[in-house]
C-alpha cells in the first residue's frame, strides 16, 4: 500500500487567531499608556521635588499623589474598558446634565466654599474630593456629540434641525468654562464637538458659517487684558520680559539647554524657581531640557503611536457611534498632547493645557485613563476571527 504523501498547505495563508491577528489595538494602547505613565511619574518626581521642599512638603509630595491617581485611573480605565461602548450612549444625556449643573456651581456667586477662586479661577469643587468640571465636559461633550450625531444622520443638510441642537448644547457647556475662566479649554471643547460632527458627515458650509458667528466673540476674548499681553510676548518676549514673557522665554532656556542628550534626570536648573509651573503646564519643557532631543522625541513618538493606534480603531469599529466616539478621544489626546507641546516649543501663546498622562493633575489623569478604557473597549468591536492556516493532508 502506498504511503501518504504530505503536500503543501492549500488555500491563502492568514494569520492565527492571536496575537498581530486579532485585538492588538488594546494591547498597544494599554502598553503606550504604561510607558507614558511611568515616564511621566520619573520626569513629575523631577520637576516637582523642589517645588514640594520649598512648600515644606516631603519631597515625594506630588509624585505620590500623582501615582495614586494613576492607580486608581488604571482600576477605572480596566472597568471602562470591559464595559461594551455603546453602554455610553445611553448615559449621554445624563453625563452632559450633571457636568452642565457642576459647571455652573462654579460660577455663581455665594458657592465659594465650595469652588473656591485658585489662582485668580474657580476650576474646582471641593465635595470630599477636588474635582475639576471642565476635564470631565471634554469626554462628556464627546460622548452627547456621537451619540445625536447618530441620531441626526437624516438631519445634516438642514442647519436648524442638523446643527442647531449641537451648538445650543455645545455652548451651554463652553459659557461657564470660559466665566471660571479658563477659554482654552472652553475652545478646546468646542473644537472636539466639531471633530465629532465632522467625522459624522455635516456640511462643510455649516462650519464656514459657524466660524464667521464666532469671530467677534473669539476677538473680543483675545483682546483681555492678560491674554493680549500673552500674545504680545508670544511674538516678541522681550516686550515684558519679567512678566508675560517670562514663561516663553524660560522654557525656550530649558529646551535650548538641554541639547541632544540632555543634562541628565533631576539635574536641570530651570525647575529651581525659573520656569513656572514645571510640574504641569511646562512639564514638556523640564523633559527637554533633562532628557534633551532624545527624550523630546521618545514623547512625541509615543504620542503619535497612540494617535495612530487611535484613528486605526475608529476605522475599524462597525457602528457609528463607536466611530464617532473612538474619533473624539483621540483628537481629545492628541490635540492636548499638540498643543502643551506647541506652547514649550514657542509655537503658540501659553494655553494652560496639561500634557495628558504626564502634566501633574489627577482630574486629567483619571479623565484620560477612563477615555483610553473607553477607546480600549470599542477596539474589542473591531475584533473579526481570523482564519487560521490550513493545511490539507491527502
């Protein structure tokens, strides 16, 4: 009897069900989350020890902080992860209400006990624990945003019944942002609604007109007092070098200095009292300046990954809403990420925006960690079984 005869696989080869082949997106947002957690932890104890020593505070004070907002943002960014996305979409009505009502306690009067005025601002409520408002709007405009654009789909092309409702809403939400104030952020989330809508399929002229609505009222802000003056040391620092253009200036200094490889880890000089704020809205440049180009560009890179990985997922998810919603995060992290590094970098005037899992602050922490467990979970829909190689046996 003739012995069988083992032929080569039949049919095209694909990839196993593991591994590259099926749900990697996760595992690399989960992974690039880690590594910027734990950079931001080395380059936050840096930046902030002297900070805490000049305070009479351990010099761990704000790193541990940190790290247990980190700690709890990864419990709550598993638990959104292993919620089914669409579970969001039932909660948009309910998020935007109770974000709008905290909002505004922030700026009526007589409710100074409990938001009370930090650094000329009223961002946050003492209820227990701080919390700051206007980091929990940005997901939650997000999420109201994909989830009537889904619904508005027939709409789009009527600018009372298609746009309207979102700039009502939208505008509810951004007011007494820009009262605490804080206008960049505001303009921030108006900006992420547009992304949103956009994604979802409204006329560009809607945006153009939008745009011509809003002018006025963006020049009118820019023309403040502080922020006009911000803007001038924007284009020259000389003008007030001891005010206004002191930030640009110093972190211009940190960059400069910091060259190719940097000075090393906790040995820059402009965290001592130069450089304000190094632990948050200059982070970017304390990294520069200690870790120099090279560290620049292992952030950037980062970022860009998850970017990546980001609107690779959006494209991928089946449903609308998954699309829209994987869209708005990303943007959200992308464009804080963008912007905290355009202001270090003497790109734009300073914003105030933290730089997202590094910049100390845990209501942004644990906002992004939940945004990445949201963005984690609509991956988990883009998931399609792979066949696995066949062979055939004669």
């Amino acid at each position: 009897m003739a012995r069988p005869i083992d032929v080569a696989p039949s049919g095209p080869l694909a990839l196993p069900i593991t591994g590259l082949g099926r749900g990697w997106e996760a595992f690399a947002l989960m992974a690039l989350t880690v590594i910027l957690l734990s950079l931001g932890l080395v380059a936050l104890y840096s930046a902030s020890h002297q900070l805490a020593q000049r305070q009479m505070l351990p010099d761990y004070y704000y790193v541990l902080r940190q790290a247990m907002g980190a700690t709890i943002g990864l419990g709550v960014l598993v638990f959104c992860a292993w919620l089914p996305h669409d579970f969001w979409q039932h909660l948009a009505w309910p998020m935007i209400i109770i974000v709008w009502l905290f909002l505004i306690v922030l700026v009526i009067p007589g409710t100074e006990a409990i938001a009370p005025e930090i650094n000329g601002s009223r961002r946050w409520l003492r209820i227990g624990i701080n919390i700051q408002p206007s980091e929990i709007a940005k997901v939650a405009v997000i999420v109201w945003t994909a989830s009537l654009a889904v619904r508005k789909q027939d709409y789009f092309r009527s600018f009372k019944r298609g746009f309207v409702p979102f700039l009502a809403v939208w505008g509810a939400v951004m007011l007494p942002i820009a009262l605490e104030p804080d206008f960049m952020t505001a303009l921030l989330i108006g900006v992420l609604g547009i992304l949103v809508v956009f994604a979802a399929g409204a006329r560009f002229a809607h945006f153009i007109f939008i745009a011509l609505l809003m002018a006025p009222l963006l020049w009118q802000q820019l023309n403040e007092s502080f922020r006009i003056d911000r803007i001038k040391s924007f284009f020259d620092p000389s003008i007030d070098p001891a005010g206004a253009g002191f930030q640009v200036r110093q972190s211009l200094l940190a960059l400069g200095s910091g060259g190719i490889a940097g000075v090393g880890p906790g040995q820059g000089r402009q965290k001592f009292g130069f450089l304000p704020e190094a632990h948050n809205d200059f982070i970017f440049s304390m990294i520069g300046e200690e870790w120099g180009f090279i560290g620049v560009m292992v952030i950037v890179i980062l970022y860009l990954l998850m970017v990546l990985v980001g609107f690779r997922v959006a494209s991928r998810v089946p449903d609308l809403f998954g699309k829209l919603l994987a869209t708005g995060i990303t943007s959200m992290i992308g464009l804080q990420a963008f912007l905290h590094m355009s202001v270090g970098l003497k790109l734009m005037p300073p914003t105030g925006l933290a730089l997202p899992l590094i910049s100390y602050g845990r209501s942004n922490l644990l906002v992004t960690l939940a945004a990445l467990g949201i963005l984690m979970s609509i991956s988990r829909a883009c998931e399609r079984p792979i066949r696995g190689v066949r062979r055939a046996i004669a």
